[in-house]
C-alpha cells in the first residue's frame, strides 16, 4: 500500500508509537515497546477501559499504557479523528485477535491509513469460509491436520464441530458427536436453546477430534534477517469445560443432565514439549513460513499453530488444527524456556516485536515490516 509507506516517511522516527487496540495481547505489546524506548498508545472502548486508563496508565514511574484513545466502539479506530491522532503520535500498529473480531476486515484492508507491523490482509484467512483459509495454507504445507468430514452422514469416529455461537459469532460453540444419530441429537439440542443458528450450523466444520495433548507453538519470523523463532508453547483454560474435568466421572455425569460442556476461551497456561518434539516443531513452523510465501505473499512476525502431540505406532507426532496469523494471545509463552534459549532471558512477544521494530528502524526497513 503506497500511502502507507508515504504515512511512514513522514513520520518523526525519533518519536514512534507502538499502537495497540485496549485488549486481547495489549498489555503485552505495550511493555514490550517500553522495554525497548517506545511511547504507547491504547485504543480503548469507553466502559471497558480501565485496564488501559487507570490500573496500567504510566505516571512516569510505573506502568506501560502513555497514551489513551477512547472510542464508543472499537470499529470507530477507523473513523478520521482516531487515524489522525494515531498519526500524529507516529504510530506503529500491531493487530491482534480484537482488531480483527471487532473492526471490519475490508475497512481495515482499505481505510485503515496507519501503519500496520505485519500483514494486514493475512489475518483474515483464520476464518474458514474465505478462499486460501487455514485449513488450505497446512494441506499446501503438508502439515499433518485432524481429518475433516465433508458432511454429518461421514461421521465415522469422535468428531468436533466447531460452529460459531448465535450470540457472539467470534466465539465457537463446539460440540462433540461420534456418529451421524449423535450429530442430530446434539446439535437439535443447540438449535433449540438458540445457543447456535441453523445457518450456523451450515457453516461448522466438521472435525476429527484428535486425543493428544494439546500445545500451541507460538512462533517469530523475521524478514529481516528471514529466521524462524520458537518464542514459547502454552496450552488453553477453557470455560465451562474445566469445571467440568476437575469434577469425579459419576458427577460429571449428574452436572450433564442440566449442562454441557463449553468450551470458551478464558486464559492460558504455559507448557513445556520434550527436546525430541523440537525438530518437530520447527520443521511445521518451517513450511508454513515456506507455503504463506509462496501462496499469500509471506509472514512478518508472530503466528501460531495450535494443536496436539498424539503417541501413535511407538513415535509422536503434531497435528494442527488451528492457526493464529497475528500476535497470540497468552503473554504466557515467556514463562517457557525457548527464547531464553536465544536470548539468554524468555521473553514476551511484546518485547521481541519491539525489538524488531528497533533493528528495521536502524536499518531504514520499516517499509518491509509494516503494510
């Protein structure tokens, strides 16, 4: 985008911002940019603010939010008043999960005028009903995934249907099902609760549930020097699906004649893989790098594949089932060794991103990290 390298020259470089929607990974990014010298600026909607406005505010001596920018909904990032003070602040963007949920794609693609550090259009293909989407990058890749039936009438084992909740249709009201009859019972079920819609249910993806042990790998490229970083591997607390697991069988079975099972996103807890799974790792970190090249114009920066280590026929092996194209969202992966390993002391995604920023700042290559 030629006005956004335009936006970039004429910006003060002894003066950037590194930019964040209140949210997600913010915290994160912001002490990254502080650790590293730069200001920050926090786009936050009015009544969830706090976080950004009062507990984490810099008052010169502690906290890491300099800068807040309140909007009455997050899709107002786009409106004119809010892009010109993040220009005047010489922001730098970094997208993350919020960005994307809350804001619209086409509208960040096109009227989003502020620097973005990554890619703005790859974020998009997390969603599976969009050409060139997850699920074609890691078949492209040849990164082993679960396999997913085309249909209900396939069902032939444990299965996961992952389709979008009526209410909040950024959030998945998975279900399992292990035959075409369960699929019928389970979803009748959540058709009737209107926890999800019928057209919804003609979007899900049908998905062979994988019995391992769940682990994201959260990786760093980098095109400035074209090298693939392991920054950290968490696994995922889920709600209300914990409660159910810490609870005996035979109770597990009485809370399901009035619940069941969700499994919504709460928090993260980091993990640590055996030094066998590492080749491993990098080697599914490598030919995605390799594959969004080749097929949507590469990666820049942080992105994650997520799935499980299953123990098959004496060996193991990954299997991916999700991708994250843009910053995780468990500040957790520092509290796992593998950036130490690199730089001595684990550090967050923030600081690693910051520092990126820095070396492409010294080396005149903003234009080549930023779209």
């Amino acid at each position: 985008m030629k006005e956004i390298a335009k936006v970039l020259e004429e910006y003060d470089h002894s003066a950037l911002s590194i930019g964040v929607l209140g949210g997600h990974s913010a915290l994160d990014v912001c002490r990254g940019a502080k650790k590293q010298g730069f200001r920050t600026v926090a786009v936050c909607e009015r009544g969830r603010d706090k976080t950004y406005s009062q507990y984490y505010k810099s008052d010169g001596e502690k906290g890491i939010v300099d800068e807040v920018i309140l909007v009455d909904k997050f899709s107002d990032i786009t409106k004119k008043e809010v892009q010109d003070k993040l220009r005047s602040l010489n922001t730098i963007f970094v997208h993350n999960r919020y960005f994307w949920v809350y804001c619209d794609f086409e509208k960040i693609e096109k009227d989003f005028k502020v620097p973005i550090y990554g890619s703005r259009s790859l974020v998009k293909l997390e969603e599976r009903d969009v050409p060139k989407n997850q699920y074609y990058l890691l078949k492209k890749a040849g990164i082993r995934i679960p396999k997913i039936f085309k249909g209900a009438s396939d069902i032939d084992r444990l299965a996961i249907v992952k389709v979008n909740e009526a209410e909040r249709g950024y959030e998945r009201a998975f279900f399992f099902c292990n035959s075409p009859e369960s699929y019928e019972v389970k979803s009748k079920e959540l058709l009737d609760s209107k926890t999800i819609t019928a057209d919804g249910l003609k979007k899900a993806v049908i998905e062979e549930y994988v019995l391992g042990a769940h682990v994201n790998f959260n990786y760093f490229y980098s095109p400035l020097t074209e090298s693939l970083e392991l920054m950290g591997t968490d696994t995922r607390r889920q709600t209300n699906l914990d409660g159910f697991l810490r609870l005996p069988a035979d109770e597990q079975l009485l809370v399901l004649e009035k619940e069941r099972p969700k499994l919504i996103e709460t928090g993260h807890i980091a993990v640590t893989i055996k030094e066998s799974l590492l080749e491993k790792a990098f080697d599914a970190g490598e030919k995605f790098v390799a594959v969004c090249k080749k097929e949507v114009g590469g990666i820049i920066g942080p992105f994650a594949l997520q799935g499980a280590v299953v123990a098959e026929k004496g060996k193991e092996e990954i299997v991916i089932f999700d991708v994250s194209l843009r910053i995780p969202g468990s500040p957790g992966t520092a509290s796992t060794p593998y950036s130490g390993y690199l730089y001595m002391d684990s550090m967050s995604y923030g600081e690693r991103i910051a520092m990126e920023i820095q070396k492409a700042l010294g080396e005149e290559k903003l234009k080549s990290i930023c779209t």
